[in-house]
C-alpha cells in the first residue's frame, strides 16, 4: 500500500515539473511575440535651422571690349557703337577696326542671393571725359534677358539714356530684381558715339558699379 507522504512528494514533483514546463514556453513565445501591457517611455526629439536672407548679385558679363579703332572723317559722319547691335551700330558706315561683338553682348547682371532686391548702377566717366572731341556720347539701356527679371524696371528701357558722371541711376526697383533662377538676369547694354575729332592716343575707360540693396 503507498504511503501518504510518497503520494503527497509525488504531487509535489509534478507540480515542479509543470511550472518549470510553463516558464519555459513562455521563455519560447516571448521570442516570438512582443508582450501587451508593458510599461513604455518616450521622449521628443527636434530639428532646428535658420535660413539666411543673402544679398548678392554677380557680372556674368562684366568687360566690354570695343577695341581701337576710328571714325572715318573722310565720310562726313561720325562713327556708333553699341552692345546690342554687337559692335558697330547697323545706321553706322564710318567706323575703322572696332571689334565685332556678339548682340546683347552688354553687362549681364545675375541676382544670386534668396531675395528680390533693387539694382542701381554709377559710372566714373561721361562721354566727354571718354571720347573728346564734337558731341560725343557715353550712354546705357536697360533690359531683361530674362523675362520677369525685374517688374517695374522700365524707366531706361525705351531708348538710350546719356550718362553723368557720378549719378546713380535706379535700373531696378526694391524688391523687384528676382532671384527665381528662370528669372534672375538683366542686361546693361552701351552705346558710344565716336566723333571724327575724338581724342586720340591711349586706351580709354570707363567703370560701371552695380549695388544691391534689399532695403530700399
């Protein structure tokens, strides 16, 4: 006859035996399955920056080169040169060895920064001081070279606009010279007429300064 108490270690053994059982296939399903009602934390993360508001244009053309030549006084007239024609004005038939040049071939103004900004230009010469001689001419025209470049810059766009030395002349006004990179360039183009009594001797000069100003 079994005794009680090889029964009851029995039972006990049995009960071990399964609750070491139960602890190993829950062991097996954690690897396999995330628990619910687990006790989670979070934290919040950030992402700073600052964008700089930047002023900047830059001279995709920045040198006109009309070279050494003349006016022709034994044809009675005085000889014109200009960048949109590309050298030699088409009405005119009384210049000697200017360079060709290519049409448009004026300063090109890109505005390179973020913000619409204003374009002003000065020049250090005028055409007396350049050219000499009976009636010459120093003078500018202003223009888009793409479209949408400047809204409102139209006061130098009609015609040719003589040049004092010294003024400041608004090409563009505030805000209005785009930086949209479909829309970002202006032409500057020159236009000298060269009497027959001009000044002879040396290489003449004249500089052109172009400010941008996102305040006014």
């Amino acid at each position: 006859m079994v005794s009680n108490k090889f029964l009851a270690g029995m039972l006990v053994l049995a009960m071990v035996i399964s609750l070491g059982s139960t602890i190993m296939l829950v062991g097996r399903l954690n690897s396999y399955f995330s628990p619910t009602g687990l006790i989670t934390s979070s934290n919040a993360g950030n992402v700073s920056l600052t964008v700089q508001s930047v002023t900047s244009i830059s001279l995709v053309t920045s040198t006109i080169a009309f070279g050494s030549g003349y006016a022709n006084a034994s044809s009675g007239s005085n000889c014109t040169i200009n960048t949109v024609d590309g050298g030699v004005e088409s009405s005119s038939s009384s210049c000697i060895n200017f360079n060709a040049l290519s049409a448009n071939s004026g300063f090109k103004i890109r505005n390179d920064g973020n913000n619409g900004v204003s374009l002003n230009v000065s020049v250090d010469s005028n055409a007396t001081n350049l050219i000499g001689g009976s009636s010459p001419l120093l003078q500018f025209k202003f223009s888009e070279s793409e479209a949408g470049s400047c809204t409102g810059g139209d006061n130098y766009t009609g015609s040719w606009q003589n040049i004092t030395k010294g003024a400041h002349y608004r090409l563009c006004p505030a805000g209005n010279f785009s930086y949209v990179d479909t829309a970002d360039l202006l032409y500057l183009n020159i236009r000298v007429l060269i009497p027959t009594d001009a000044t002879a001797g040396g290489e003449k000069t004249a500089n052109f300064t172009f400010l941008a100003d996102d305040t006014n």
